[in-house]
C-alpha cells in the first residue's frame, strides 16, 4: 500500500464531504477506519490521521495564499 497516495486519497474524500469532515474533527481514528474499511492498531491509524491532518493544513494554506494574492494585484 502507497500511503502517501492512500492519504491524498482520504484527503479528497474528507473535504468532499461535510459529515466526514465533522466526524475527522471530532473522531478522526474512527472516520479514517471506516473510510479505509478495516480496523488498524491505533498507532498506525494515528499515524495516518497525523498526514491527513498535516495534508489538509498545507492545502488549507495554499488555499489563504491563493486568496491573499488577489488583495495585492499582479506585478508588472
């Protein structure tokens, strides 16, 4: 199994879905299990959730970049 492919992948799923985004926040072992369809020892899927969680922060930054960049106009 590629994880970093398996965490883009649950990435999408999570912020493609409001209720799943409501279950990762406040039980984001139990929503990575039921979205990998198995059940992993804690440490493993904690280590999963920790990409995922660091993932989304990233793509959350990239996103108020993006926005920031509009305020201050284009260069020429």
């Amino acid at each position: 199994m590629d994880i970093k492919a398996k965490i883009e992948e649950l990435v999408e799923k999570i912020q493609n879905d409001k209720d799943l985004q409501a279950k990762f926040k406040s039980d984001p072992i139990s929503a990575v299990e039921q979205l990998l369809g198995v059940d992993l020892p804690n440490d493993t899927i904690e280590k999963i959730v920790d990409g995922i969680k660091a993932k989304i922060a990233i793509d959350d930054i990239g996103d108020a970049l993006g926005k920031l960049g509009g305020l201050f106009g284009k260069k020429k």
